[in-house]
C-alpha cells in the first residue's frame, strides 16, 4: 500500500493565504517574507497539515499574482528555518522545524497530595457531584450481595446499567436496545476496542486537526498511519471552529482512510459543536469511502451553554448505513473516578469486542457499574444541572480573568464541554509549558493536541478551575507568560504555591 500524501492545490493554498493574517502589522516587510510568515503560521497553527506537498513555485507565483523570484525566496526561507523540506525532482512539503515535537509522555493528573503545591491547568475534569454520589453509592452497597454470590465477570456490563444506557440513547434521539451496548472500563478501553476489531496496523485512520491528545497517543502507538484533517475557523479564533467538510472529502477520497474519529459534541480541545447539517454531509462522504466512523461522545452531556432542544441528535441517529460506533462515558460527567465507558454498535460488533476483551480486561467493576446506573437513573436530570452550573460559574469567572489579564491572547466562547482553546500570540505553548513546570503550574500545550506537533501557539486550558480560584490561576498564567516571551523562566528561582 502506497502512502497516500495530501497535496495542497495552487488555489487552496492562495485561499488559506487570503485569510492569513500574521499577528504583526506588514509595514515594509518584503513579500517573500510576508508569504514565508503566512505559510509558517498555517503550518504551526495545523491549518497546512506537516508533509502537504506544496504548489510548485511557479504555479503559487500564477495563482497569488507574484513574481516566481518572490515564491521561490519565501520556499527558501520556509527551508531554511525548518518549515519546508524539498527534494529535487520530488516537489516540497511542509515540516516542522527539529524541536518542536510535543512530548510523548500523557498528561497525568497530579496526585491528591501535591495539589496544594501544584496549579494542575493540564488535566480537565469536574470533581464528583456530591451529594448525589454519596446517596448513589450508600444505596447500591445494599444490592451488591445479590451480584456477589456470582463470580462477578460481566464481560457486556451489568444489565441494569446497558438498560440506563441505552435508554439515555433513546432520550437524546436514537433508539437503542441494551443490546447494542457494552460497558468497557472507561472510554479510552472502549476506543481501543473497536480500533483493535476494526483497523490493523499500518491503516490510516483519519483525526480531527487539533484532537484530543490521549487518543492521538493511543493510535500513534497502535502503529496507524494517522491523517489529519484540520478544522475550519471561518470567523477567526474567536468564533466557534466548524468541520471543514471540503477538506474531509479530499481526505477521505484521496486517502481511503478504515476509520475517522470525530468528537463532534463539545470537542476537546476547541469546545466546537457540530450541527446536524455538517455531520450529515461528512457521514455521506465516509459512507462513499467505506470508512467506519468512530464518534467519541465522552463531552456530549456537558452542554451548560446551549439549551437541551438545541442540540443536535447523535450522529448514528443521522447514519442510513450502520457505520458509526459510539463511545461514551461517565467519567466527563458523573466522576473521573468512576472508570465506566462504554460503545454502541450493532449487536454482532458488541458481541464480538465482549469476546475480544477477556483477553486483556475481562469485565469492569460492578460497584462502579451499580453507582453509574443509579446517577443515570434515579436523579440523572438533577446530577446534569449541578455540573452544568458548576462549568457554567467557573467558565464565566475565567473567562473574564483571561481577558482582564491576558487580553492579547484569543479564544472562541464554548457552548460547553470542560475546555477553552486559547492562542497564546507570540508566546509558544511549549515555552509556557517548560516554564510552567519550573513554576508550580502544569499547562497543556497546544502541540499536544497536533499530529505532528503543530498548534505551537495555541495551549488548552480546563473549565474546570472553580470560580473562586480563577482570578488567582489566571494571575498565575499571566505571570508563566511574561516569563516564557523573554526565556526568564531559565533562570526564575520559582513562584510560591497556589492551592485550587
């Protein structure tokens, strides 16, 4: 199998330039380095996926109305800083520079007993919903005895919770049976699943362009061939991201990727929610291309910003052809701690990863499994009100902290989710990482969430801080940055510690 290349047309590359704008005024500067400074920040942002083969110099010359000496200079000075690669004979594609990978090792959240030393900005989750956990588990406890006298294996799930599941399926707007769910030990377990059953090493699977970062890591090491597809900001980085369609098309025509993951409810780590009319059109172009798609819906109870009948049906209620699997979770809204997820699939494909999994994970707890059901069914409308209300009170506080305190930095309002994707400016997301390390401060940067590392100014941060605290983390932020544009952090002997 031949490895399959995006390759930028004169007119869509002249099309991304036109709605370039570099962060400095041009004044003076040359064209070459104006053009030079336009492709840089395309590629560094993942606009202009890394190893696009780019135009030819005298085709982007015709197509943007310059001299070819222009084109070529800028396709020079692009080599020359680590942007482009070039072979005689071969065309040029996109890079990036030697350094400038994110990190291989995860975002692990910080252990209880150093969060008062440590602003853990890296890790989005809400704490537990209390008192409803409490009375959930306090209530269960009385109904493990008659679970007990089995050998506690249930490698599907616990009826009782298949049954709350699928039933919260049926509420949103597509019908399920219990059935059609397996309950796996968290998300990440049931998305290895199903790329285990459905894609072997050496496919290539299509990502969304920023994703979320743990499971780029997970298919980066499952040995797929990954494909990015950037998102489209139409009204600039303080509106809402969109699909780019256009772009998913060229993709999944050109590449014929196995399987497309997508995260089109609250996405982590833009916040996006895709409508209906967006996730109609990329089903029809993964139906023509014989790609299965996996929808992770893990944020899509977090809408704390948009009302319930505004929201667009799960994208297998739009799927004429059966080829979408859906994962989900409880973790995003119950409780991190509860380490229940689970997948939605035709009844066979159930079947099939229920027998996959004994090899590895033989079933997930049952007292975690009885504490989801209860929270999903006996005061599941109430659980949902209070966490929404708590992102809610935390997003406004910080928010407003961020545009008091770091006013040059840009993002876009979610609609919900746990996360803010924030552009940083000048500043690199790995720079305030590095000094945030030194500072007490755990950050997620940008380049995290890239395939290749792009989305170098760009950094998530967690909704999740709470309300009274946002003031000061933000303070603390502002402080990391100051140090990370003059490379202070180096030398900084360190901040005290703040609790949140």
């Amino acid at each position: 199998m031949s490895e399959w290349q995006s390759v930028v047309t004169p007119p869509a590359l002249a099309r991304l330039l036109r709605g370039t704008q570099l962060p400095e005024p041009a004044g003076h500067r040359p064209a070459y380095r104006t053009l030079a400074g336009q492709v840089r920040l395309l590629v560094s942002e993942g606009r202009l996926p890394v190893g696009a083969r780019l135009p030819a110099e005298r085709e982007l010359a015709q197509a943007l109305a310059l001299s070819r000496t222009t084109v070529a200079t800028a396709y020079e000075t692009l080599r020359t800083e680590g942007y482009l690669r070039s072979r005689r004979g071969s065309g040029s594609w996109t890079a990036l520079p030697e350094g400038s990978r994110p990190p291989s090792d995860a975002l692990h959240p910080v252990p209880p007993e150093e969060q008062e030393s440590i602003l853990d900005l890296g890790v989005a989750a809400l704490p537990a919903p209390q008192p409803y956990l409490g009375e959930a588990a306090a209530r269960v406890i009385e109904q493990l005895p008659a679970y007990a006298s089995g050998h506690g294996h249930y490698p599907t799930g616990v009826p009782v919770l298949r049954e709350a599941i699928a039933r919260r399926f049926t509420e949103r707007g597509l019908p399920t049976t219990p059935d059609q769910i397996l309950v796996t030990t968290g998300a990440m377990g049931a998305l290895h699943l199903a790329r285990q059953a459905l894609a072997g090493r050496g496919d290539r699977l299509a990502v969304e362009a920023p994703g979320y970062a743990h499971t780029l890591q997970s298919l980066r090491r499952s040995g797929a061939r990954l494909v990015p597809v950037p998102h489209a900001w139409p009204g600039g980085p303080t509106a809402q991201p969109r699909w780019d369609v256009q772009e998913w098309r060229r993709v999944l025509r050109g590449a014929a990727p196995r399987l497309a993951f997508l995260i089109p409810d609250f996405h982590n780590p833009t916040g996006a929610l895709i409508d209906e009319d967006q996730r109609r059109e990329l089903l029809t172009a993964a139906r023509a291309a014989g790609t299965t798609v996996v929808v992770d819906e893990t944020p899509a109870e977090l809408g704390w910003g948009v009302r319930s009948e505004e929201l667009p049906r799960p994208m297998a209620a739009l799927d004429r052809a059966a080829q979408v699997v859906t994962v989900g979770s409880a973790s995003k809204l119950l409780w991190g701690g509860l380490r229940i997820g689970w997948l939605r699939a035709n009844p066979a494909l159930v079947r099939q990863l229920a027998s996959d999994r004994v090899y590895t994970d033989v079933g997930t707890p049952v007292l975690d499994q009885l504490i989801a059901a209860a929270m999903l069914t006996e005061r599941f409308a109430e659980v949902r009100a209070h966490q929404h209300e708590r992102l809610r009170t935390s997003t406004q506080a910080l928010t407003a902290a961020l545009q008091r305190q770091l006013p040059e930095w840009q993002f876009a309002q979610p609609p919900g989710g746990l996360c803010l994707w924030a552009t940083t400016g000048q500043v690199s997301g790995a720079a305030l990482a590095q000094a945030g390390e030194r500072m007490g401060v755990r950050i997620a940067a940008g380049s995290r969430f890239g395939v290749d590392g792009a989305f170098e100014h760009h950094i998530r941060i967690p909704l999740t801080v709470p309300s009274p605290a946002a003031e000061a983390a933000v303070a603390r932020l502002a402080t990391i940055a100051g140090l990370a544009a003059t490379g202070r952090w180096r030398t900084s002997e360190g901040a005290p510690p703040l609790a949140v």
